[in-house]
C-alpha cells in the first residue's frame, strides 16, 4: 500500500474514492514474477490496463513463444497454455477467468471456479514471500514520489526471482 501524495489530487483515486496505483503482475507455477507492470492511475479498470500491456498484445499475437499446446494427462485433445485470472479480465484463448454467474452448490462452474480460485493462490503466495523477503510491504510505503515506488516494487521483485532462482538451482 502506497500513502498517498499530498499534492496529487484525483488521478490515482479509484472507484471506492481511495487512493491506488495499479499493479499489473504475472507470476509462475513456482510463485516466481515473470511480469511486472506498475504506476498505472487507480481509476483505469484491472482488465483494461492488462489490455493496454506489452504482453498481452504479444500474448495475442503469438509473439511469445509459447510452449506448443499440449493434451493434458488422460486426455488427447492439446489446449493451450493459459493464464489463470479474475473476472476484471475478458476471457480469451490465453486466459482463463471464473463464471460470473451464481452457481449452485455441486454444479460443475462452481467446482471450476473453486479450482480456479485455488491456482490464483499461488499468485497470492508470490506476494507474500515477497512481503516476507521484504518488510517494506507489510506497511504503507511513506514516501512522495510515485516513481520511487516503482523503482522499490521492481528492485524487490528481481530481487526475489534472484533468491528463487539460487535456491532452485543452488
């Protein structure tokens, strides 16, 4: 969390009328940042800022070099390699999100959905190893110059793939 600025007035506000940065974040299987987007206003929505990165536009485009899709064990047809997101983002070939609707309790969207939220944790996780590693994220971060923030979330995030990799690969 970011203390707002005393001389910003409107820009970094959000919907709720308190006051945000967006951070835009891609993480692994193994809770390892593979992208990081941050310093967009609060008031821009969660899936229109990722519509508006470099990676998803490379991501649509197939410019990523993507594993070829793949059957998934007992299964023959390949599907794609997907990124597992919130409602904010739309659905496509690349992204899976939740159904929005109210499901009954046993009904297979909801099992889905279920199994959806459980694979978002591991983002969840990233961002607690990385307060763990760090305690400048377990408060509000108390200086004026959005910039310095970026910097800090960035340094920290390479940071903490330099300690994930170390101790993956000794």
């Amino acid at each position: 969390m970011l203390q707002r600025p005393e001389n910003i007035v409107g820009k970094f506000y959000n919907y709720k009328g308190t006051g945000s940065i967006i951070l835009t974040v891609i993480v692994d299987a193994h809770c390892c940042f593979i992208y990081i987007k941050i310093g967009c206003h609060g008031r821009i929505s969660d899936g229109g800022v990722f519509r508006n990165t470099e990676f998803y536009t490379e991501l649509e485009n197939n410019d990523l070099y993507l594993p070829q899709d793949e059957a998934l064990p007992g299964q023959i047809i390949p599907v794609p390699y997907m990124l597992v997101a919130d409602d904010a983002c739309s659905l496509t070939i690349h992204t899976m999100n939740p159904y929005a609707t109210d499901l009954n309790k046993g009904s297979p969207k909801r099992l889905f959905n279920y199994r959806l939220s459980r694979a978002r944790r591991i983002m969840e996780n990233a961002f607690w190893l990385l307060a763990s590693l760090f305690r400048i994220f377990r408060n509000p971060i108390e200086i004026k110059v959005e910039s310095t923030v970026v910097d800090i979330f960035l340094t920290c995030g390479l940071l903490s793939q330099l300690s994930s990799f170390a101790t993956r690969f000794g």
